[in-house]
C-alpha cells in the first residue's frame, strides 16, 4: 500500500485522526481477496444499519453476526436481509439483572433461536464482577455459574454453538484490574472457560482472539487442549495494538497452524444515535455525532483490519486508542494512538481468516443474486 493516504478536509474525530476518506481508501484498498464474514458485530438501529450496509459494501465485507437487540431481529432483517445473522445475548438493557441474565436470558435464547440464531453469547468479562456485584448477585456472569450452566444446558439442547467474552486486555489488567484481589489474575480467568469447554463439546468462539492477543503462545496451548475452540480478530483497537506487535512472520504461522480455528470479526457498534448531535447520550452513542462521523467510525474497524491483515502500511493508526493514555499518562493523550504494523498475510491465510473458516464453521454464504 502507497504511503499517499486520501486525506480530505481537516475533519477529524477519534476514528479518523488523519482526516482520511474512508470511501475513498475503501477503492484503493480494493477488494479483499475473498468476501469477508465478519462474526461478531453489535448491529442496532435501522438508520445505522442501513449507513452499515454502505460500509459492508465499501470493504468488500460479504455477511455479518451481530448481537442485537431481540426486538431489533425484524427490522435489521429488513435493511439487511440475509447478510445479517444473529447471536443470542440477555436483555443488558433490563432494569432486573438477575431476571435478565437467569430466568429471563432462558426465555430469549428460545426466541432468538425461534428467529433462525444459531449461536448464543455468553459475556464474562471481569468487569462483569462490578455489574454483577451492583445487581446483587455476585457470580452472575462467571462462565460456571448456575444460572449460566442453565443457559448452556438450552442452548446446546438447541444445537446452537457458543460465543464467549474472557479476559480483557494486559492494559486493563494493568490498570483498572490492578485490585487482583478482586479480579483476579487474567490468567485464572481461563480457569472457568477450560472447565467449559470440557463440558460442553459443541464449537465455541472465544472473541477478541481468546482475549489475548498479546500473548500467541498461550493462546496455542488453549487451542491445542481443546479442539471444540475457535477465535475472533474482533476488537479493532486492541487487535491493532497488540497484533503489530507480533512479526508478520510469527502471526502468519500462528494462523497456518490454526487454519480454520480463527474467525474474522471487527466488534463493530452501530446505534441510530451515532447519527444526531450530542444531547442526552450515553457513552457509546457519543462516540459518534453526525451521519458523518458514524461512517468514519464504522469505516475505519474495517480499514484497520484490513490495512493490519492485507498490507506493509507502516505508521500511527488513525483510530485513537485511549488504553495508551490510560498505562502512560505522561507520554499519552486521549487522541493518540499505536503504530499500525501491516503483517501483509499471504493469499491463502487471509482466504481462510475471513472467509474458509466461518463458512466450515457457520455455513456456506446464502446464495446471493449474480452481481
Ligand atoms: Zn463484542
């Protein structure tokens, strides 16, 4: 990739630092090798979905699994149609945690299942300590819990496969997971998860690369002992952090000898209120503001992973990555952001990566009209 990035007017947010035009990198990336299955979004919103259906378009991005909302299924089903499919989650948005997440997530799975889902999400991040401590049921999000082993019991009872949140990244642990006495060490956040996988024989997706992309070698020692284990590449920002980091070389064996175990995926969220002017907004919907922004924030997951995946491009990401500020204040602002080390992946790995690997796993494309 030319070191001549598109840049337009000086319009910059924290998806785009460097002003760039998504669009029109979109064209000068060109198409990726094979169509793109991206396993793990949050898709929400019909205005954002259809200014998502634009940015699938853009960066050749062929079908998506998204975590939406229950009540959302139809009218995503309408923009998107059969390149949107869906993963069961709780209802996070209910004022009753214990209900949502016991009683309630059973009723859910059943109805996400009745709408055609075939994988059920199972969250169990160590935050989910603070939530669930604030609900009053401490517990209710370990992987081994009894309300959880409920839902698996369902879900595998409806032959759907499982997705899972572990860890966090080393920074978080570093940082806010510093009280180790409270979260525990990263490490025996696995403990429950292997206990899982071994119970339950069906195929799991352990997202944002098993939660340690820092650390390849562990992650072959947790692929090797359990063959019913995937990954995805989902978490831009984190991914883009800690896979540059990795020689090209290394991550290129890592996914040779795991072909097929390892799924792309962006952790892309799209909400309607990404689209209108700071009011009354929560965290995640300011993150964008206009019609504009939320297309640069969409855009640029897909520009990072690719750019990351397919190419030599050797520079600042233009995604500002506040975990750099959060480790080092002194030397980091909120706006700035890690090296992007393009590993240029041969043909073949990245054929596997976003494409050969979900459709083994999930099921070959729809049969989509000549284009
Ligand atoms: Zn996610």
């Amino acid at each position: 990739m030319s070191a001549s990035p598109t840049a337009r007017s000086p319009f910059v947010n924290p998806s785009n630092r460097f002003g760039l035009d998504y669009e029109a990198e979109a064209a000068r990336l060109g198409p990726p090798p094979v169509a793109i299955s991206d396993v793990h979004t949050h898709i929400a919103g019909r205005k954002a979905a259809r200014l998502f259906q634009r940015v699938m378009s853009l960066y050749g991005i062929e079908r998506c699994w998204s975590m939406s909302p229950l009540e959302q299924v139809e009218p995503l089903q309408d923009v998107l149609g059969d390149a949107i499919q869906f993963i069961a989650v709780p209802d996070y948005w209910s004022k009753d945690r214990s209900h949502a997440h016991g009683k309630g997530f059973l009723d859910r799975i059943r109805a996400y299942h009745a709408k055609g889902a075939r994988i059920v999400k199972f969250w169990s991040a160590p935050r989910g300590i603070d939530y669930a401590a604030e609900s009053g049921a401490p517990g209710l999000l370990r992987l081994d819990s009894e309300s959880r082993i409920e839902a698996m019991d369902l879900a595998s009872s409806l032959g759907m496969l499982f997705m899972t949140h572990v860890a966090d990244p080393d920074t978080w642990f570093a940082t806010k997971y510093a009280d180790a006495e409270r979260y525990g060490s990263k490490r025996s956040h696995y403990e429950p998860l292997e206990r899982m996988l071994e119970r339950y024989a069906q195929p799991w997706i352990a997202a944002h690369l098993g939660g340690w992309p820092e650390d390849l070698e562990f992650l072959d020692g947790l692929l090797a002992r359990h063959d019913n284990l995937h990954l995805d590449s989902s978490a831009t920002k984190w991914m883009v952090r800690e896979l540059s980091r990795h020689s090209a070389a290394d991550l290129e064996s890592f996914l040779r000898k795991w072909s097929g175990r390892v799924l792309f995926g962006s952790d892309i969220v799209t909400s309607d209120e990404h689209l209108v002017p700071a009011a009354e907004k929560n965290e995640m919907a300011s993150k964008g503001n206009s019609p504009e922004e939320a297309f640069d924030l969409y855009a640029s997951r897909y520009w990072a992973l690719r750019t990351l995946f397919e190419t030599d491009y050797l520079g600042e990401s233009p995604i500002a990555d506040p975990d750099l500020a959060m480790v080092d204040p002194a030397r980091f602002g909120p706006m700035d952001a890690p090296e992007l080390v393009g590993k240029r992946l041969p043909r073949d790995v990245l054929e596997m990566l976003y494409h050969g690997a979900a459709a083994r796993l999930l099921g070959p494309s729809p049969q989509t009209p000549s284009r």
